[in-house]
C-alpha cells in the first residue's frame, strides 16, 4: 500500500479475493505503481503484488515449502508453494473465471446470544517478556559493525516507489497471554486449498491450545491469532484462524516450546510468517506505545525479499526477488545512530519507531507489496468498546493515518550482515 502522497493512483473498483469478486474496500483505493494487478494469481513462492492505501502488509502466510535448499526435517503440505494471503492472496489457487474448487474459508466472527463476549487480551509487553533478555529480538545493535549497503538501496527503493505505513487496523496480530488453567481446544485444520491431507505436523503443534473464550484473530485476511502460556512456557501462533460452529480452525500455524530459551523461530515449516518467525516476537504493542518505549527489534515487512537465502533466526523464505542485493527473511536494518531523532519531521510513533529502530533495528519477517510495521491488534478492544485504542494512541486526530511513517529516512537504514547475532 502507498501513502497518500506517494503518488499512488486509483484502480479498478473490484478485485478478486480467494476466486470471489469483491466489491471496493479501503485497501483496494490506491495501488503500489500504476497497472499492477489486483487480481488473485496462481500459487507463487511470493506474497500478494499489491495492496490497499496506507497500512503496508502485516506479517502474513506461512511458507509451506522452504524455496531455499535448507527443507524441513519432517512432513509439511504436499502443496509445494506457500499456503499466504496478505491483502490480496496471490498464493492462493490459480484465479479462474469459476474460481478455485476449495476457497479459502471466509472470516465467522464470534457473536450472538451463543458466542462468548470479546476476550480481553492481557497486556503484551513485547517480546523482551517472550524470549527474553540478550536474545537478537532485544540485543542492542547500535555500535554493530554493519554489512554490505546493497539491501539498503532496496528497501528505501521499494519505501519511496510502493509506499510505507503501519499496519494498525488490520493485518496484523491478535495476541493473548492467557493465565494457567485456560481451557484447551484443538485447532483443525482447515485444507484451504482442498490438499486432501491433514499435515502432521499441524496436529502435533495445534492439538491443544489454550485459545479464551471470546478471542478475536485480527482483521484482514490473514486473521492472525498469537497465543502465549507463561506457564508452560509456550507460544502458538495461527493464519487464517477462525471459530467456527465446530470449533477454532486454521489454515496454517505452529507451536514453540521453551519460549524464554527460543530464538523465535518456528520448527519443521510451520509458524504463521513467510520467515519461521514468530509474530509477537516483534510487534508493536499497544503498552509500548502508552509507555512511550519500543524495547526490541521491530517487524518489517518489504516488498523484495531473496529467494535463495535467509539470515537467522529465519529458518525458511518466501522470497521471489533473485536479486542479490535484495532484503532477506530474518535480516536485521538499524537505523543510522548518528541521525539525531528530534530533528527529523516525524510523527510522535515515527519518532518512537526511530529511536528503537537505532538501538534494535528493523527485522524482515514477511514479504509483503509495501513496506510497513506490524502492532498488535486492538480488534478486541474495539469490539467491547466501539473505539480503536490505535486511534488515540497512534494520535490520529492529527495525525493522518496514511501519514505515519512520513519522513522516515528509510535511506539511512544500516544492514546487518546475513546471520547476524547466531
């Protein structure tokens, strides 16, 4: 998606999503570059190739088959391309008038005399409460000796020419702490795409989850569902998840033990992000904002990622780009400790973003059709209270909402090199 003084230009009035026309949305208002499709294509290794205004994609789909040499040990879906959809999912079946024979299932919300009310997330604190101290989410990199500049040059590229935002209202994660004793349920899986099997190690990882009455997964049409057990210790997270009459289903998802010794990464191809990772690793959260302070490294998702390789923690890439300049899955951007922040025209969170971005620095996590970062959704919020916490906390009776990311000299980003902290 592009901010509105990108130059972005209107296009069609429909799109096709999952083989289903849909009529005009927000996100459909404006497009990367003139001409680009807003057609579903047929399953490719990539992410969608273009999006709605102003918040770039959220972290989305997972990748279901690595397209780098490095497999996963055990089974994954025999679809040999990624099961992703991030706005407008060009990963799904191959667009036809009729469309695909499976669609993708469409979002139920939870509502009705029989549905439990909203569930209140707890209060994430960002990943330094997830994997702890001194891992490369919250290691500082201010005085790290940086890489090769070439993937710089991409990502400001693709900044100015597609546009950067902050995914705030949808498209990014639904994340619940949950207390000891929650119930747990199975998450089934939902075949999106009619493969006919049920993945292995989809049940192992979501046979038991301890989902709270009344979650919401985040809105957009990757519905992430970030859940946390400090208890035992263990993070799930899912795409695509929704409640249905018989019970929470997803189209993919994963499970991490041992959270507070983890990298981040998700095992044997599964987790709900293009790169392994974990979502709630690097969101943005709604207590960092109040509190004034992001105290880790941030998502990021771009539109140019590589195809043949990743930096750890990734541990696989939904990159198409066989430029080797181009970003990679996992690979860390810090932003020029030299730029004094206060000098810069920026928005309250711009600066925010900045000031975090020079101590831990960006994460690529995901491909997407522009660049943006990820929050922590405030769906539930909402729903219980008819008002988006982003909408004051992200100051938007001033600031425009395309306009957050104004500003930033996404020109003076500094690469680290690939495996950077391993």
């Amino acid at each position: 998606m592009t901010a509105r003084g990108l130059g972005a230009v209107l296009l069609a009035a429909t799109i096709t999503v999952g083989g289903a026309a849909c009529g005009t949305t927000e996100r459909d208002r404006l497009a990367p570059v003139a001409g680009e499709s807003r057609t579903a294509s047929a399953p490719t290794a990539g992410r969608s190739a273009s999006h709605g205004t102003a918040q770039p994609p959220a972290p989305g789909g997972p990748s279901r088959a690595p397209s780098t040499p490095a497999v996963p040990p055990t089974p994954t879906p025999r679809n040999p391309e990624k099961l992703t959809a991030r706005r407008i999912p060009t990963s799904a079946p191959p667009a036809d008038p009729s469309g695909p024979a499976t669609p993708p299932p469409r979002p139920t919300r939870p509502g009705g005399s029989s549905s439990p009310p909203p569930a209140a997330p707890s209060m994430a604190a960002g990943a330094e409460n997830l994997f702890g101290a001194g891992g490369i989410f919250t290691r500082s990199i201010r005085r790290a000796a940086a890489g090769d500049g070439g993937a710089v040059e991409v990502l400001a590229r693709d900044a100015r020419d597609r546009g950067a935002g902050v995914s705030f209202e949808r498209w990014n994660v639904s994340f619940y702490r949950v207390p000891p004793g929650t119930p747990r349920v199975p998450v089934r899986f939902a075949d999106c795409y009619g493969d006919g099997i049920i993945p292995p190690v989809f049940t192992a990882a979501l046979s038991s989850v301890p989902i709270p009455a009344g979650a919401l997964p985040a809105a957009g049409d990757d519905r992430h569902l970030s859940i946390y057990a400090p208890d035992t210790d263990q993070l799930w997270e899912l795409w695509r998840a929704e409640r249905t009459e018989s019970g929470w289903q997803a189209c993919w998802g994963g499970r991490i033990d041992d959270v507070s010794r983890s990298s981040g990464s998700f095992p044997d191809g599964t987790g709900a992000a293009g790169s392994g990772l974990a979502l709630a690793g690097s969101m943005i959260t709604m207590a960092e904002v109040r509190a004034g302070r992001i105290g880790h490294a941030m998502s990021l998702v771009v539109p140019t990622v590589r195809a043949d390789a990743y930096s750890w923690p990734a541990n696989r890439t939904d990159g198409r780009s066989d430029d080797p300049n181009a970003p990679m899955e996992g690979q860390l951007f810090r932003l020029d400790p030299a730029i004094d922040v206060d000098s810069l025209s920026l928005s309250p969170f711009g600066r925010m973003v900045a000031r975090a971005a020079q101590e831990y620095g960006f994460i690529v996590v995901d491909q997407s059709a522009a660049v943006g970062v990820v929050t922590e959704s405030g769906l539930a919020q909402k729903t219980r209270t008819g008002t988006d916490p982003w909408t004051g906390l992200l100051r938007l009776d001033r600031y425009d909402k395309y306009d957050l990311m104004d500003g930033f000299p996404w020109q003076r980003l500094q690469a680290m090199p690939k495996d950077y902290g391993r």
